[in-house]
C-alpha cells in the first residue's frame, strides 16, 4: 500500500521506482529460496513435499516451483512485480506512469495478501520427512515446464495494460497513451496466445486421447480472456479518430477481469480438471471476493467516467464499421465460450447435481461465428466491394452469411474454408507481386492463419479415425490402408520411473515411419501413465497409444490417424508471427 499511497504523489515519483524495485527482488529472493528448497530436498516444508522426491530430475524439480496452487500463484505474483519494474524502466518518461503504478499497487496488494493468508508456500512441518510425494506424472514434460508461466506471463502483461486503460479514464486518451496501450496489449496478446498453443501441443502428445482442444473449463477460461483481447487489440485500431472509445476501455477492463475469473475458477476446487490447482474451498471465497472487488471499482470507474468517454461511431460499412462487426463476432463466440463454461458449474451449485456441456455445443455454435469473421476480413481485402452501394454491400453480406450457416449444417464448412483460404492467399500473392503500398504484412499473415487454422481443424475433424484392437508383438494390423506394425516391448529403467516401451513401424503406400509409445509406472506413487507415440507427417500424423498388457501375451493398442495437425500448427505460429510482427511495426521497432 506504500507504492500506492506514493505513486500518487507527484513528488514521490523516484520513491515509488525505489519500492516497486524492492518489492520485486524482495519477491526474487523469496523464490530463490524455494526453489533452492526444492534442489536440495528440503521435505520440512508442505509444499516441496507435496511436489517433488528424491528421484524427481533437477529439470522437474526446477519447475515444480510453479507445479501446484501456491507455486503459480506466486510465480504470478512475481511476474506482476518484474512487469511493474520493467513498465517503470521502460516508460519512465510517460506523465501516465504515476496513476499506472498506483493500479497495479493496488493489484499487488491484494494478490500478496491472498497469497499470505491462503497460499502460503513456505509452510513448514514440524517433523522434517526423508522424502516427498511426487510432481504430477502429467506435468513431468518440457512443456509444461513452459506452458503455465507464459499464460500467467499474459495474464500479468493484461494487467499492465488494464493498467494504463484505467489512468486514461481519469486523464485522457492522447496518442502517447494509445502507443503503450497498443504495446502492452500486443505483447499480452502474443504471450496467451504462445501458451495456449503450447497447451493444445502438450494435450495432444501427453493426455493421450489425440486431440488439442477439448473444451475443457480451463481450457476455456483461458481462451475467454484471449478472445477478450483479440477484440481489444482490433478496437485500438480506432484510436486514430478516437471511434467508439468506450467501447474499447469496456474491453481493456473485461480482459483483466477475465484473467481473474480464470484465477478463481481455476483455484477454487470447484472443478475437476486435469488443469485444476486446488480444492480449499477458502481460496476461491477469496479470489471470488478479489474478482468482485475489481470487478466494482473498475466498472465503477467506467461507468462514472463515461461521459468523459463519448466518441462517435464509424461510417456504415466503411473498414472501422468491419471491425465494429469484427468485435461483435468475437463478443458472440465469448458469450458461448463464458454459458458453456460457467452454466454446469452454476446448474451444480444451485441443483446439486451434474451437468456437462459436450465438445459439439461449442463447435456447432463457434463455427458459424468463425465462417463470419472470415467472410468480414475477406471483403476487407477487396476496397471496390466496400465502395459499392452500402445497402447492397450489406445485403449481399447477410445473404452470404445465412447461406454459410445453411451449408454449414451439411457439413459444407471444409469446402468454403478452402475457397476462403484459397481467395486470400491469390489475393495476398496479387498484391505483393504489384508490390501494394498499403499492404500491411501482419494483417495478411494474420487472416490467412486464421483461414488456415479453420480449414486444418475442419480438415481433422471431418477425416481423422481411431481404433482399438488387440496386438501381439510381430503381428501387424491394416486400417485406413495403413499397415501398424508392432515390432517389439522392452521393459526400461528410468530415473523416477520403470516403463514398457514399444517400437512399432506404419506403412503407408510405400511410405515407413517409425512410432515409439510408452508405458511408465513412476517408483512414488505408483502411478501408471501412458506416453503416445507420434509420426509426424505434412498432411497427417500416426499416433499409437500403448494400453494395457493382456494374459494371452497381447496389448491393447489405439491406433489413430489424424488429418491436418500440421496445418494446425503451421497456421498458429503464423498467427503468432502476424501478432508480433503487428505490435514491432506499430512502435517502429
């Protein structure tokens, strides 16, 4: 509360710097410390009991700081402070720092005592154990080691920009104001957006079941704040002629709120997940009493401030009017997003009784939302198509968008994907060839990724196979015109676990690749994992997931096949470079 009381000071500028710098290596040095506990085998305190053993690799050990509810949250709260710092470094000269630091004191002083009072990692036993439990077998993997800390790492840069959004509402949106918002927005956008990816590939190679999305509440609770600020990011586009500024203030403030929700849901307990963090039910009353907090005075502060807020709205079907439409898409496909997240947690609460929201609500609904968007940047591409009568030009827009969602529902929506793709990507060749001054690279990347990354995971969807069957080492099984031949099982001893490894080798039209799955059992615990065994290809991968070892000498195999996963990601790391290269371009890095 000291950097608060200060920031707010004009006189006190370089004692608040001082105190938000020890603030952050008073946080550094306390996570050294744990860390340091959990290298040297420490089992005196709770939490480096509860996540690590003798036998864990120094790799894990490393990375079970953050593995649990207290060791994220403090690692958040550490990210939180070393952005605090670097906003204090980097924009020293900015006459918005003062009212900035004063935002995030004030984030800061509520996250540190909820972690004090109900996360605490430095608990200790009173009896020092001679070994611990163990780190989750699921999050004994490279990416998890990164997963967890870049989305806390966009969350934290989403709260900087929150930051910044609130000292404008109580001074003014300039063009040195807009700069930084756009900066910090588009590198929090960048970073949620790599640690969802990052997600999606560790689900797809680790849990077993072949897929990258299944629509897991936390999963969702991730996207909701990205769709959040995927809209925010197009509404900063206004900001040369100030169009429709409450509109994106509204959207700066619902991206941070978001990344709180998504703290509570998370850490609550009240969900079962293999992403979930807690079950103290005391810890989500918190962050449930901290999300309504925030929720108020930021709200309050929007809704007070908004008549200082009036701007006007774009002209009908020009390119800002797009983008209006653009930010409704993105609102709709998060509203479906937040109903089937949030509906069976309230329906269980309020009924006691279970209920689940499938995979096929949301794609039936997003879907169409999705062909939308598409069909919204693709008529941006073509300057003629907006210059024509605008009633027409709406018309024909409606039309085409109904006649989508008919065919959608016959399973249509591959083939309009491709045409879609195939258009921007003619278009995007024809203007770079005629060398077009306007061209904006990022833009361009930016909308065929999305063309591609829909029509890649329509692709997966609709042709993608599965497979169960029982198999005996030297026997082959033939499946899609594919022949999986099981070549061998050796039983190997690992550092923290013992496992059954299989070679297998696919044929496919003169074509061999080789998959090695796997089977651990971990030596504390006991737990039994299954690690599935990959062949990558352009078009499709392989995939063999190892079950379980049968009396007759057999093992139960599930052998899938699935289109366009490297499409999938091909197509996500160009909307990531379309991210990053936009935010460098717009500061003239």
């Amino acid at each position: 509360m000291l950097i608060f009381a200060f920031s707010l000071k004009v006189k006190s500028h370089d004692l608040t710097k001082n105190l938000i710098y020890a603030n952050f290596w008073t946080l550094l040095i306390g996570s050294l410390y744990l860390s340091y506990q959990f290298l040297s085998n420490n089992f005196s305190f709770v939490y480096v009991w509860q996540n690590s053993n003798v036998l864990l690799p120094i790799f894990y050990k490393i990375s079970a700081f953050w593995a649990a509810h207290e060791g994220s949250f403090f690692l958040m709260v550490l990210l939180l402070s070393l952005c605090a710092a670097l906003n204090n470094i980097f924009m020293k000269e900015s006459r918005y720092l003062s009212l900035s630091n004063s935002v995030l004191a004030f984030i800061l002083f509520f996250y540190l005592i909820f972690l004090v009072l109900t996360s605490n990692p430095f608990m200790i036993f009173d009896v020092a154990f001679t070994n611990g439990s163990d780190l989750n077998p699921l999050l004994q993997d490279p990416l998890l080691v990164i997963h967890p800390p870049m989305l806390f790492t966009g969350y934290v840069f989403y709260a900087i920009t929150f930051s910044f959004v609130i000292a404008g509402i109580f001074t003014n949106f300039d063009k040195e104001l807009f700069k930084i918002i756009k900066l910090w927005a588009g590198i929090a956008w960048f970073t949620l957006s790599l640690g969802i990816l990052l997600g999606s590939m560790w689900a797809y190679y680790e849990l077993g079941w072949g897929g990258y999305w299944f629509w897991d509440p936390v999963e969702n609770v991730a996207l909701m704040p990205w769709l959040a600020g995927t809209a925010f990011t197009h509404s900063l586009t206004f900001s040369r002629n100030k169009v429709l500024l409450s509109w994106m203030v509204f959207l700066g403030i619902l991206t941070f709120l978001l990344s709180i929700l998504g703290s509570f849901i998370v850490r609550s307990g009240i969900l079962n997940s293999v992403h979930s963090f807690a079950t103290d039910p005391s810890r989500g009353v918190f962050l449930l009493s901290l999300f309504a907090l925030f929720s108020l005075v930021s709200l309050g502060l929007f809704f007070w401030r908004s008549n200082f807020l009036h701007s006007k709205w774009p002209r009908f079907m020009s390119r800002n009017y797009l983008l209006v439409l653009n930010n409704i898409i993105l609102m709709t496909i998060l509203l479906v997003v937040f109903l089937g997240t949030l509906y069976p947690i309230y329906y269980e609460v309020i009924y006691n009784e279970k209920f689940s929201v499938g995979p096929n609500y949301f794609s039936e609904l997003i879907t169409p939302a999705v062909f939308a968007l598409i069909i919204l940047f693709t008529a941006e591409q073509f300057p003629k198509i907006l210059s024509m009568d605008k009633l027409k030009l709406f018309i024909i827009l409606v039309v085409v968008t109904i006649a989508i969602l008919i065919l959608n529902s016959f399973d249509m929506g591959l083939f309009l994907s491709g045409i879609f793709l195939a258009i921007l990507i003619f278009k995007a060749i024809f203007d770079f060839l005629s060398k077009k001054k306007s061209l904006k690279i990022h833009k361009v990347l930016g909308h065929l990724a999305v063309a591609s990354l829909t029509f890649s995971v329509l692709l997966n969807h609709e042709f993608s196979k599965n497979i169960d069957f029982k198999i005996k080492p030297n026997d082959e099984v033939e499946f899609m015109g594919t022949n999986l031949i099981f070549k061998s099982a050796d039983v190997i001893q690992g550092q923290n676990f013992n496992s059954v490894v299989a070679n297998f080798e696919v044929e496919d039209k003169g074509k061999y690749f080789n998959i090695v799955a796997e089977k651990r059992r971990y030596k504390v615990g006991g737990v039994i994992t299954s690690e599935t065994g990959i062949a990558p290809y352009i078009t499709k991968d392989y995939l063999v997931v190892l079950g379980d070892l049968k009396p007759d000498g057999s093992w139960v195999i599930r052998y899938s096949i699935k289109y366009g996963i490297m499409m999938i990601w091909v197509s996500s790391c160009l909307l990531l470079l379309s991210i990053l290269y936009g935010t460098i371009r717009r500061h003239d890095y």
